[in-house]
C-alpha cells in the first residue's frame, strides 16, 4: 500500500473534523452564553443527536449495500474493470440510499 498518499489524505480529513466540532461547540456556548432559551438549547442538541444517528443509518446502510456489490463481483468472477462492475456498485449504492430514505421516512 503506498502509505505517502494516505497519510496527507487522512491528516486533511482529521483537521476538517476538528475544524468541524469546534466550531459546532462554539455555536452552542454562544447559544447559551446569549441567553436563548432552554427550549431552543435542547430542541437544538436533540437536532443534532437525532441527525448523527441518521447519517450512522444511513452510511451503514449504504457500505452493507456496497459490500453486497462487492460480493456480486466476486461471485461472478470479474477480474478487470468493466461497465458491469461499476453499474454494480453504483447500482448498490443508489439502493442503499433509496433504502435509507424509506426507512427514514418510517422512522420521522
């Protein structure tokens, strides 16, 4: 694996993520420190709790999509890339995330 690649890859990500969630702390504090209301607090943090667990849903159900594509390729023996495989996966990704959406829609 060509490791000189990843790690700038990953280092990015990480610094995005903590850019992310300091920036979402610093929302809350100033939320609070203005004097909103405690309403307007917790229906904000049950907002925000609410779409974590449906970006875990639905990025589960998508990579189990993806695994299932995966395997299809595997069992048909596909060795090279071909418009077969790539219709596969994204075939697998369009319905796992048609399957989140009916499942959030059951779930709202």
């Amino acid at each position: 694996m060509n490791y000189d690649i990843l790690i700038p890859i990953t280092l990015f990500f990480s610094i995005a993520y903590s850019i992310k969630a300091i920036a979402d702390a610093r929302v809350r504090r100033q939320m609070v420190a203005v004097g909103g209301s405690e309403d307007l607090v917790r229906s904000v943090l049950q907002g925000d709790d609410l779409r974590r667990r449906h970006s875990s849903l639905h990025w589960g159900i998508v990579l189990v999509a993806l695994a299932i594509g995966f395997g299809l390729i595997q069992l048909f023996g596909w060795q090279d890339l071909n418009p077969g495989m790539v219709a596969v996966l994204v075939g697998a990704t369009g319905l796992g995330n048609l399957v989140f959406y009916g499942m959030a829609r059951k779930l709202a």
